[in-house]
C-alpha cells in the first residue's frame, strides 16, 4: 500500500503502464485485471487526498504522472477499438465479414 499521495499516483502509473503493456499484448483479460487495481487505488487515493495534499513541487510531479497516464489511456483504447467491435457484434449475431 502506497505511503503517501503521491506514491498513489505513481502506483496508478505504474498500473497503467501495466495495462499499454498488456494491450500492446492483446491480453484483455490482464487489462482488464489491471484496470480493477487502478480502479481500487482511484478510491485509495481519493480516500488518503481528504487528509493529505501535495506541495508545490509534487503537484508538478502529479501532473507529469496525469499526462503520462492519460496518453496511455488514449493507446490502450485506441488498441481496444477492434477488440471492442468485435465483442459488439459478437454480443449481437454478427459475424466478421472478410474480404
């Protein structure tokens, strides 16, 4: 368990990272695995934010974290495009049409 907020957002990076990995990977149970643990720290960390906050110096810390994660966010839906499409039409009858 992370020691203090910042070490939060770093697990939630580091989780993340995890996760572009595994996508990369086009392991989507261990994305989906992943994302359950960043899903449990999110609720940490809002739990430790009420009686913590960062300095001047952690918030820029926070931020390069926030970016890095949201550009992994972006590849990993990106990369879940095709795999979603075709969970949908599974899920509704239809076959992949090959050409």
């Amino acid at each position: 368990m992370p020691e203090n907020l910042l070490s939060y957002y770093e697990a939630i990076e580091r989780a993340s990272s995890d996760m572009l990995t595994a996508a990369r990977d086009g392991n989507w149970d261990e994305v989906v695995k992943l994302e359950g643990a960043c899903a449990v720290l999110i609720s940490q960390l809002k739990q430790v934010a009420k009686d913590q906050s960062l300095q001047k110096e952690e918030n820029q810390v926070k931020s390069r974290i926030m970016q890095r994660i949201l550009l992994n966010d972006a590849e990993i839906r990106y990369l879940a495009e095709p795999w979603l499409e075709d969970l949908d039409n599974m899920m509704h009858g239809r076959s992949k049409t090959v050409h």
